[in-house]
C-alpha cells in the first residue's frame, strides 16, 4: 500500500487535493479540524481522487496534526 504525505489545511473556502512539486500533497479542506470532520473530509477527498473505497484509506499517522502520512490500496 503506498503512503502519501498529505499537508491539510482545514477551513479553507474550497475542497481540493493537488500534489506539489516535492511530491507531497496538500489537501484544502472546508471542514473545521473538530470532532474529526477536517479527517473524515479527507479521507473522502483521496478516496475519490484515487477511486477507491473510503473504508480503504487511513490515516496512519498525524490525525492529530497538519502533516499526515494516509495510505491507499494500489
């Protein structure tokens, strides 16, 4: 499974995921980093950038953090 580094940013005015030249990404989310919704959104943003189940993507580690390692199915 390949594991992305992600850089969220929550209360942004659009939803969006990019990747940036340094091969990380970044992920513009519109949810607010409480109770988990800013996570759940980006879950929902690389499952479907990726085409996959949203069960299938996790967050490895940084849920807590803006810098977060997420894995998805190849």
């Amino acid at each position: 499974m390949p594991i992305l580094m992600v850089k969220a940013k929550p209360n942004s005015r659009v939803s969006s995921l990019s990747q940036q030249e340094d091969g990380t990404w970044l992920a513009q989310l519109k949810s607010p980093p409480v109770d988990g919704k800013a996570n759940a959104e980006l879950i929902e943003l690389v499952a479907r950038r990726f085409g996959c189940a949203k069960s299938a993507v996790s967050i490895k580690t940084g849920a807590g953090s803006k810098l977060k390692r997420v894995t998805v199915p190849d």
